[in-house]
C-alpha cells in the first residue's frame, strides 16, 4: 500500500499510516478499538509528555539511561508537551483499562521523534518507556493533569463566579424582598443576602474542590507493574516527583505506598464527588436565577437578566433564560460522568484498577466543563443582571408572611387570624391589621418595618 509503511512490534508486522509519528502498538489499538471517536484531549497528552521528560531525566541522573538519548527524549517530549504532535494521539478512550495503548501512543511518537533528531535508534520500551509501566504511568498522568486543569481553568472560573454574585450582593444589598420556603412565601430577607448565600456556596464548593485535588499530588510513578518496582532505580519515582514538581509548581510528591497507588483510585473518586457537588451547587443557583427572572410580567419578575439572544421562533420578543439552561445541561452531564467516574474507581481488583482510560476522560471532562459553565455565567449573565425594585417592593407588601412580624405583639393565633382576613379579602396585611390588631399606628409600623424584618427583627 503506497501510503503506508511497515512496523513490527512483538505480534508481527502491521500496516502504519506513512506520515505517522506511532508505530505497531498504536496502529493495533486503532484497529481493536473502533469504538467511539473520544481521545484523551491536549492536557492528557501534555500530562503524557511530561512524565515521559520527567523519566528520561531521572533515568539519566541515576545511571539507567545514556545522557545524550534521555537528552533526546525529553527534546521530543517537549514537543508533544507543547501540543505540536497531538494530532499522532488516535487512540480512543475505550480501550485497555490500564492505558496500556495510550501510553505506547506516547512511547511510538517519542521514539520516532527522538531517533530522527538524534540519529540514533531509540526505541519506545527499552528507552522512553525506562523504568515505567502503563499501570504507574497513566494514573500519575490523570493526577497531573488534573491538579493543573483545577488550578489553571476551574480556579479563576469559580473566582470569576464568585465575584460576580458578591458584586450583585453588594448592589443589592438594601434591597427588601419577600424570601420563599416551600415556593411558598416567607418572611423577608434582602436581594443581596440571597445572592450572599449563592457566592458563598460557590466559595464553598472550591475550597472542596482544592482540598480534594491535593490527595492527586501523591504519584504512582516509579511503582512500575504491580507496585514493586521492578525494573527502576529505587530513587527513580522521587526523582521524577521532583522534577515534576519544579516545572509545574505544584509540590508532587512520590506514592506514600505503590500498591495503594496504583491498584486504588479514591482520590480520584473523592474530587470527582466535590466537582459534582459544585454541580449540585451550581444548579441550585441557576434554577433560583430562572425562577426570580420568571415571567417577566407573569411570573415573579424580581430580577431581570440579560437579553443576550431571541428566545422563540414563534413568539415575538420572547427571550428565554439559556445561559442559565445551557448551566443546567452541563451539571446534569458533569453528575453522569460522576456516576461513571465512581463506578471505574469501584471497578479495581487485585494490583490494579483496569478502567483507567474512561475514569481519565470522564474526570478531565468534569473540569473542563465546570470551568467553562461557570465563566459563562459569570460573564453572560450574572454580572448583567438587574433588580426589578418596583415589582419586588409590590409583591413584598402584598405578601401574608408578614404577620409573621404581629406574633410577638399579638400572639400567634390573631396573627394567623389576620393573614387569613387578608387572603379571603385580597386586603395586605398592613390593612387588616389596622381595623384587627388594637395596634397602633405607630407601633404596627415599627413592626412591619420592612428593613427591621430583613435585618432579622
């Protein structure tokens, strides 16, 4: 076949693609593994390139490996760190649960890379490979790329967020309005302190993210097949955690104990439970902002949000809340790759947990979601949104709740009695109380103070 070339790894010779930078393994896993089209995305292959840089230096510095062909491993490495390979990356997610294609994805490309700058045949098990296997590689990739995906996309989204509602709490912050329980009305509260308690969720929910993430700083790396070591230096998974360490910022740290690391995985369990959480969190806040936006004119209308696009094809002048329901979408998927997450961590057995590839996928995916719904919120719709004052001072007034503010003059059962009167009659309750209570003027203002009601009494 003219547009190919020949390979041959251990099974025999296999068709490869002329222009690609893989070999055998790959082209094999292409060929097994027609399954979904989904690759393991940049930050894994610059997860991949990292620790491949990171074994060829530590193999130099401690004697497995001639300095001048880690040299060219870790230049070729560089590359694919740096994204100018990414398109030689074809395996789908849906393969052998250790990775194990993956990882020679990345070992081939290296390899070829390396042997064309250098002149000499490096080959992809006995060099780039040195001192590793798919089981401690791939997790440790998954780690890294994960705690840089929170820190460089998640992190500033969330702040970004967070901001946005605490500069709607500030400017809504003497603004009185009914609160709601049972979507049922209640006392008052003020706008701002509910737009408060959403920034505070988001706060919440990052300081789980960031506590759950720093259990990813701990490496696999350096255990090889089974948590042994055989075939590393002894030093080796401590070394390449340092370097690691040095050209990321962020303080990896060798495996505590290899079997643990490589045949379990609940910290990768643990912060996709806190990413759903912020899911969870995330729809809370958006279902509340559509339910305030709601209407506008026949709904509750208490807030207004940003008209950023036609709502209808069939209705004039309808504009619907969509960055709110596109938020919406992507917590319901972030919460299915959650479930799929648990169950590949659930899914180890004996020396290794063989659902690698998906768990990896799924994870990143979380993150890269996440971080893009909360920017998008922030920017095209919470930092856009206004207060309707007139409609929520109206519907304040209106509300029965407020006899809840007579109970401590007039006992529990005339309040009950006058917010009754006021339902059947469509009266307020400021209105009944007047001809009902025996209060006066003056003391039945003091109790309906609005601002005293919101302040907490």
């Amino acid at each position: 076949m003219p547009n190919d070339r020949m390979e041959r790894d251990e099974m025999g010779a296999v068709h490869v693609p002329a222009e690609a930078l893989y070999g055998a393994q790959t082209q094999r896993a292409v060929e097994n593994f027609p399954i979904s089209g989904m690759r393991l995305g940049r930050e894994f292959i610059r997860g991949l390139g990292l620790i491949k840089k990171a074994s060829a230096v530590a193999n130099a510095r401690l004697g497995a490996l001639e300095p001048e062909i880690a040299s060219a491993i870790g230049q070729s490495a560089k590359e694919v760190i740096e994204g100018r390979h990414d398109d030689h990356f074809v395996v789908d997610v849906f393969q052998t649960g250790s990775g194990t294609s993956t990882n020679m994805n990345a070992n081939e490309v290296i390899a070829r890379l390396a042997s064309k700058a250098s002149g000499r045949e490096i080959h992809p098990n006995d060099h780039v490979n040195r001192s590793q296997s798919s089981n401690d590689v791939m997790p440790s990739v998954l780690h890294l790329a994960a705690v840089e995906m929170l820190e460089q996309q998640l992190s500033p989204a969330m702040r970004r967020l967070e901001e946005a509602l605490r500069s709607k709490a500030r400017e809504f912050a003497g603004i009185v309005k009914i609160g709601r329980t049972h979507l049922q009305d209640a006392v008052p509260l003020y706008l701002g302190d509910e737009f408060g308690g959403y920034a505070r969720q988001v706060e919440a929910a990052h300081e789980r993210i960031r506590w759950s993430g720093q259990a990813l700083l701990e490496l696999p790396l350096g255990g090889t097949a089974v948590g042994t070591r055989i075939n590393a230096p002894r030093d080796f998974g401590g070394v390449a955690a340092q370097l690691l360490s040095a050209w990321t910022g962020h303080a990896f740290r060798e495996a505590e104990n290899h079997f643990e690391a490589q045949a379990a995985r609940e910290g990768v369990a643990m912060l996709a439970g806190a990413l759903k959480t912020y899911a969870i969190g995330l729809t809370k806040i958006a279902n509340d902002l559509r339910l305030l936006a709601s209407g506008p004119r026949c709904g509750l209308g208490e807030i207004r949000l940003p008209a950023i696009q036609p709502g209808s094809s069939i209705m004039p002048g309808k504009v619907n809340p969509v960055i709110l329901e596109s938020t919406l979408m992507v917590c319901a998927q972030v919460m299915g790759y959650e479930t799929a997450v648990t169950w590949c961590c659930a899914g180890g057995q004996l020396e290794l947990n063989a659902m690698l590839p998906l768990m990896a996928f799924d994870l990143l995916e979380m993150i890269r979601l996440l971080a893009a719904a909360s920017r998008n919120l922030a920017e095209r719709c919470v930092e856009g949104i206004q207060a309707n004052r007139e409609t929520i001072a109206h519907m304040t007034e209106q509300s029965y709740a407020l006899a809840t503010a007579l109970s401590p003059a007039i006992g529990h059962a005339a309040a009950a009695a006058i917010a009754q009167e006021a339902e059947e009659s469509g009266s307020t309750v400021r209105e009944v109380a007047r001809k009902r209570s025996g209060l006066s003027e003056e003391r039945l203002n003091e109790l309906l103070d609005l601002r005293r009601l919101a302040d907490g009494g």
